[in-house]
C-alpha cells in the first residue's frame, strides 16, 4: 500500500479535477486543505469524504512552526481545527517543518503529525512525465507521495494542471508495482516531517 496526499486546497477549479481522476482509478487519498479553503469550499470537503478520501488538518495561516512562538501557532491550530466536523486525526505540518513543541501541540489536539517519503515538487512547476519519472524509483510498501491541489505559498506555478495530469499515471504505476493507493488512517503508522 502507499498513500497519495494532497495538500493546499480544496481549490474550485483543480481539486475537482483531482477527484475526478482519482474517482476514474477508484482510488483513495488523504487530503490536507488549508482550513479557510475548508470553510470557503464545505462542498468539496464533504465531497472528498463521500468519496472515501480521508481529510486532515494542515493549518490556517500555512505558519512555519521553526520561525513562530508557540502561542502563534497554537492560536492557528486552533482557528484551524474550528471549521472541521468531524475532527481530523493527521496534521500535515506546513512545510514538514517542526519545532521543538510541535509534536506536544499535535499531542494536545489528539492529532498525529503526517510526513511524507516522497515530495513530487509538483509546486514549483515540473513536468508531469518528469514528476512521475522521478516517483517511480520511490514507490515502494508504506510510501507516502506529497502533491498539491492548490495553490500554497511558495509555489512557482500558474496552475495544478500538471499535477491532475500526474494523478492517474502515478497510481497506474503503482499498481503495476503491486501497491494499492490508500489513505494515511489504511497506512497506518506514517513518518512525520520530512525525509532527510
């Protein structure tokens, strides 16, 4: 099993998209929206459970724990979690990045802190073919795949056109490797903040 996960929506024009293209490979996900893009779009949540996609946190301000107080953040993971019913299990860490205290806040919350194996950089405009080229090496039992459907700070690309491009190739792959493409709650145990 792996897991694909989609950070930084929902977005009205490129997280449909993505469902739709999951939805054609009969494919589950875990998704990690930015919570005012939750509060704006309740729809596409709500489509994305009924679906069998799973839903986690990822924060409001999209703050990188390293570089804020505590106090900051705690405020924003509160703010955050406000607009989700039910409450979400995974927090997916903007940038992977965490502070000291950040796995004690996750613990306060009842959440679990989501890394990732492998980042597709899908944010700073590759290629689709060249994003899954470069997944192909990573896709191995327990992998956990970073992809974006929105548009977060720091991204370098106009669109997620080549990320809804790279969707049903990628899971393609990985079942031509034996994999069945899952959600984090299915994976089970997942390492937290980034590789390396």
């Amino acid at each position: 099993m792996i897991a694909l996960t989609f950070d930084d929506g929902p977005d009205p024009h490129w997280t449909p998209r993505v469902l739709d293209a999951l939805a054609r490979q009969r494919a589950r996900a875990t998704f990690f929206p930015l919570s005012p893009r939750v509060a704006a779009h309740p729809e596409l949540v709500a489509r994305m459970r009924s679906e069998g996609h799973a839903v986690g946190l990822h924060g409001w301000a999209h703050l990188k724990h390293p570089e804020c107080p505590r106090g900051e953040v705690a405020a924003d993971t509160s703010r955050a979690l406000s607009v989700f019913e039910p409450p979400p299990r995974w927090w997916r860490l903007p940038y992977g990045m965490a502070a000291p205290w950040s796995a004690e806040l996750a613990a306060e919350h009842g959440l679990d802190i989501a890394g990732w194996t492998h980042d597709t950089h899908d944010w700073r405009g590759d290629a689709a073919d060249a994003m899954l080229d470069a997944a192909l090496p990573e896709l191995r039992p327990g992998a956990i795949v970073l992809v974006h459907d929105g548009l977060g700070p720091g991204r370098r690309r106009p669109g997620c056109e080549a990320t809804v491009a790279l969707v049903e190739p990628l899971i393609e792959a990985a079942r031509a490797h034996g994999l069945e493409p899952v959600t984090v709650d299915e994976l089970g145990v997942v390492p937290s903040g980034r590789p390396g």
